[in-house]
C-alpha cells in the first residue's frame, strides 16, 4: 500500500556534515523491493555512545546484544537493516546479527562489540545472511550519502524523512548535534519500531553521555505514544565522536556541559515530535500538559493515559471537545486525583475547574481551537507540584486502514 | 445517530418472574426523547445486596453513595436514570442523588441507605431533580413490566437488550438468578458505563454474597476489555430477595453454596460476554486463553494486554494472523515472559512456538478461523501454572464512526 505523506510533516533539515561520521547506503533487498535499505555509518575511532532500548522483554537480539555493548561505551559503526526486523527468530536471528558485527569489525580493525545492529520489518523470519553479507560490502565501496538518504533508507512504512538538528558551544567550539529516527508506521504484518540515531562531534565520556540521554528520554521519547504499543525493537543510540577537539565532558562541572545537555534535549524533543507526526492515520498533533500532580512520575502517567485513551483520541479525532473524556482517561490512571479539585481545557480554555463545567462556558473557541492542526489539552490536578507534558495524535480511520485493511 | 444490531447479538432469554422483585418504568425525559428512561426496581423487606463498583477515582456520586450502602448489606429499592450520568456535577450532583433516596424511602418506608441509585448518560450536567422526581412518582403509579423492558429502558446507546439466567438447587429448592447489564456502546459526548444487576430469590447473607460477587468477578467483568476505557460509573450489584425461604447461605460449608456460587458464576459471564458482544463496532467476539504464566493474576494482566492491544485489535478486524503483534503485546505487558519460551496459536492451531515460527507452519486453517465471529487466540508463556481467560472484540471502523465522526 502506499501511504500519503502525513498531512502533520515537517521538512528536512540542513544538516552539515559531523566530523567522525560518515554514512553510506545500500540495496540488501531484504523484501522484494528497489530501494536502499541497508545502511552503514563509520565513527571514528575514540567514538563514545549510549543507549536506551524498549522495555519490551520479548525484544529483539539486536536489543539484547546492542544493550550490552552500550555498557562498554566504545563504537566505531552502526548497521540498520530496513525490512526484516529479525525479531522472533530464535538462535538464527542472533547468529546473523553477529556476522554482520564480525564483518564490519574485520573491516574496520575492531571489536565486534563496537558494531551496533539495528533491524526493522517483518517478524519471524532470520534475517538472511547472504544478503546482510552482500548489502554491507555494497555499503563499503558505495560513496558517502547524505543525512535525508540516510533518514530514508532507516525508514519502512514512513511517509517523510525525519531529521533534527542543533548546536551547542563546548570549550569555545560550536559543536553540532544531529539525529534520525524512523517510526510509527505500522507494516503490516510488522510491529511499530522506531529506531533514532543522534551524532555529535562533541567529546564527551559515555558515562556522562548516557546520563544525559537518559535524563533527555524522560521528557521526550518516555513522552510520546501513538497507540500505547511497545515494538520489540525501539532503540535510540547516541554517537560522540570527539572530532571537534574539545576537553571531554564527564560532568555538570564542566564548561558548556549545560549547553550541550540541553542541545542533547533540543535533539531528542525533535526527533520524539517527528515520529508523532507520523502516527499512523495521524490529523492532529496534541500536546498534553499536566500540572498540579502529587508528583511529576505521576503527572507523566496521568498525561500518558489522556494519550493512550481511545475516546479521548478519537473525540480528537471529531473535533468535539469532549472534556468528560479527560476526566474518565484520569481517573483510570491509578494516580492520585481528587475529582472535585479537577480542571480539564483545551487551547488555554478551562471547560471545567474545580471539578464543575466552568459557569457560562462558551464553547465557541474551543470549537475553534479543535479545527486546527495542532491541540493542547490541559489538565490541573491542584494537588501538588508536579507536571509533565506528552504527545500524541488522534486516532482516526487511518489508522484502522492502515493496520486492518490491509492483509499481509 | 441510529446504531446497528451488532452481529454478535444473543436473543433475549426467557427470565421468570423472580420473587421479591418487582420491576418498573416510566418517562422522566432526561433527555429529548419519547422512550421510558428510569427503571425502579422493588425489592422484598429483608433483601441483601452485594456490590462491585468503578475504580476510576474521579467516580459519580452514585458510586460514591452506593460504595458506602453495599456495605450496610440490605436493600429495598433500586432506581436507574438513562441519559444523565450525573457524573462530574460537583454536589449538586450529590442533592439530586440524595433527594431520589429520600423520595423512594419515603414510599416504602425504609431507610435511604436501602434506595441504590445508578446513572448513566451525558456528564457534566446535574441530574434533574424535577424530572427525577416527576419519573418515580409515574414508576410508582405503572404496573410491573417485563425483565426485556427494564434491560431496554438501562440501556443508552446499546444495540439489544442484554440478560442473563441461570438456576441454582439450595436447601432442596430450584433457586432462580437473573441478570440484566447495558454497556458498553458509547454516547457523545458521554463516556462509556457498565450497569449491571442481579437477582435472585435466594437467601443469602450479605457478607458471604460479597465475597461470591466479588470472586466471580475476578473471572467475568474483570476478563472483559471493548477499549482499555474504565467508566466514572461502573456498577454491579446483586440483590437476593430471600423469598424462596431456604436457610440463609452464610458460608461454602452450607449445602448449596456450590451450587449457588456456580450460578452467580455464570450469571456474571454471560452478562460480561454480553457487554463485549455489544463493543462499539465490533465484529468478533474474542477469547484470549493464557496459560503457563507465573500466576493466574500475571495472566490476566497479560491476557488484558493483548486484548487490549490496538494493533492486536485492528489485526483481527482484518482477519489477519499476525501473531507478531501478539507477541509485542505479551512483551509490553510488564509480567515475567521469556521469549524463547513463548507460544501463540489462533483456533487451536499453533503458529509460533518456543519463541519461533512452527516449523512447516500452515496458515489456511488460522486464516478460516478468523474469517469467522468467535476468535479463540491461545499463549503459552511456558513459565509456571498461571492461567486466565480474556474477552475482547475487534477494533474496527465502526468504533472510530460511533466515537469520532458523529459530533456531541
């Protein structure tokens, strides 16, 4: 099937070239198809990285082995593989991500630990070794591509190439942060996956970088869902290759560590937003923002069962603001809530405060804020401090063409 | 918006007259319609009450207020409002529940605390006590109607009337248990509810009818999923009127408790089956049967989120076997899951096992089993003795037409 571009994308952005990273593409024609859908980025050498992989335990070996080589904080390539997600194959499907990892490495003069696999497509099926072995020498002698190539090539059933940028001045260098990611479409009879990549320049010890990321995740991919399924294969990497020079950040402490984190984040937050903005069927970009929770743990959860609720997505859907909705997607979050303390808006209007439709609510502009593009619903718990902001699209008939219409 | 009969619909059974139960229903005009909308149950001097009630914390007053009077055990009235959730409306909301009571108590000259209330419609809006009051005098002044007419007149956007029977020999008499559920079709802008009541002429302690009511729950309203929503006003209760005249049942060393516990058992499944066949849009009717999982209550968990998976969900409306998506909901479900260990089968054959595709697999027969109404999906986890039964229905187009594309 071919899907139409979603109506909520952005366009690529310019990204230079990042010293230490060169990518490269190439046709392992894992499904029948003439497209590149392998790619091969080279890091130099001293590259650091982190890690954050899917919580779902029937993951994927590239999830298992990539979890482990992320601890040791050294990586010198990565390695996606579009159209076969190699999830669900038992002892073959870690053996073939392990030749390619001895590969690459006898190529490049290092440890197969420091080859990072990625893999995205159909389930149940190894991924063939002969054309993973073909696709990455192709790779090898094919000329470096460009940042949108190399977005593409990640992507599956994408219907635009995501790419975020920003900079950030370390030790008096600007440094640049660049990422791709691909995600949510679903293939049917695949899983949603989204893989993101983020490469900088900057010298930073993978302790520190893995704290940062990690500490970036929590408000940005954490916040973000389409239908509250959880792939098998979600993995977001992130590369420092050092090139630009700098003293390397190992902490807080040092010179424009705070400029980098928060570029860090900027990065993240972009990449996090663009995979929302291909929700499958997706029409509408909504923003939840929560405040007045017991604690901001628990502000994530009560925004995140707004955004996972059916009738609230699908009310969206209908541009119909339906406020009752909110107050039953937070009442089943299992988080603390007082239903008379409760306020539910949308475009920064209060529908209900204190647990009451707001006397004399004109629903004129709320109508209004409803029609457009982009939705901001706001929930106020007026029980403590803590807040959190997530994101999500309404749930349409796209989305059930997409994922039943369709047979595999 | 006029809804179909669902394809899943059973015809009405053919329910006696239960003594002690007396069943009413008149016009109060909740909304701008020309149907009966308020059921007023009678119930027998010396009936006991059970109660099983929403755990959304932002609940009714109705919930509130019954929670408190299901542990008092006895009642002598039960009154339904449709079209009014009376949900959200602060303590006006509260006065209009009150007031009804008062009125009905006054009538029978009983205690308040013996008068349950349940509403279900649109939210936000207090309750009427002009109309509700004007409902209970016409109720008062009717003659009985049949169990089809009050299963009718609880129901709000429901496709058929939905009730359940079953018998049960205690003390040497043939002891009759009825039920009659709406749900879980949805309203905009309202919010979806489960009400559901039970009656028998039985005698039954209150305290030991709690603890069957409760236990049968964890195997019936508890296994069931239309859309992982929980209604603000969720609600069970079963009445047992006593006017059969066996020796009260006070504990399973009395002689029938079996008996009886069997047939509330049932009583409760085919009311929870009903609400699913009922599942806005749904096309199938689902069972998800999980076995070998570390504990019966990790199976259900687990059980609950396959049947509550979207991507799951679209698969079946789609007739397709995709149990890759089986296996990421088992994954996501937060329970102990070994993926090496892991089966999945449709219809009683096996498609996936020990994490792997069965070998020389045949998906014909899977691919007749979906075509039909009843899904049957098997998962072996393979860990332990854990095991539960999940009932769910498809998620279709029709489910995004009811909630999205008809306005409030």
């Amino acid at each position: 099937m071919d899907l139409a571009r979603s109506p909520l994308a952005l366009p690529f952005p310019a990204i230079p070239p990042i010293a230490g990273v060169t990518l490269r593409i190439a046709r392992a024609r894992y499904k029948e198809w003439d497209r590149c859908d392998l790619t091969l980025v080279e890091l130099a050498e001293g590259t650091a990285v982190a890690g954050l992989f899917t919580k779902n335990v029937c993951c994927s070996s590239e999830v298992e082995l990539g979890r482990e080589q992320a601890r040791l904080g050294s990586a010198r390539a990565l390695v996606v593989n579009a159209g076969n997600s190699n999830a669900f194959t038992g002892h073959r499907g870690r053996e073939a991500v392990e030749a390619i990892m001895a590969q690459v490495a006898g190529h490049l003069g290092c440890q197969p630990s420091q080859v990072f696999v990625s893999s995205t497509g159909v389930i149940g099926v190894p991924l063939p070794q002969d054309r993973a072995h073909a696709g990455i020498e192709a790779a090898l002698a094919a000329p470096p591509c460009s940042w949108r190539q190399a977005a593409a090539t990640i992507g599956t059933t994408d219907t635009f190439e995501k790419g975020a940028l920003a900079t950030a001045v370390v030790d008096g260098r600007t440094e640049t942060l660049a990422g791709i990611i691909k995600g949510s479409g679903m293939i049917a009879p695949d899983m949603a996956t989204m893989l993101g990549y983020i490469f900088t320049d900057a010298a930073v010890e993978p302790v520190f970088l893995q704290a940062l990321l990690s500490a970036a995740n929590e408000r940005t991919f954490s916040c973000i869902t389409v239908d509250s399924d959880t792939s098998t294969s979600d993995t977001v990497l992130a590369f420092a290759t050092g090139a630009a020079g700098n003293a390397p950040l190992a902490s807080f402490e040092d010179a424009g560590a705070d400029a980098f984190a928060a570029a860090l984040h900027d990065v993240c937050r972009q990449l996090a937003h663009l995979v929302v903005r291909d929700g499958e069927g997706a029409s509408k970009f909504v923003e939840v923002r929560v405040t007045g929770a017991a604690s901001d743990d628990s502000a994530r959860r009560i925004g995140l069962a707004v955004a996972n609720s059916p009738l609230v997505k699908t009310a969206l859907a209908g541009e119909d603001a339906n406020w009752g909705r909110v107050v039953m997607a937070v009442g089943k979050a299992g988080e603390p809530a007082d239903r008379d303390r409760l306020s539910i808006g949308f475009g920064g209007h209060w529908t209900a405060r204190d647990g009451q439709p707001v006397a004399g609510y004109d629903e004129a502009p709320v109508a209004e804020h409803l029609k457009g593009r982009e939705i901001v619903i706001a929930v106020d718990l007026g029980l403590g401090e803590g807040q959190a902001v997530v994101w999500t699209c309404d749930l349409t008939h796209g989305y059930i063409a997409i994922n039943a219409d369709y047979r595999s």
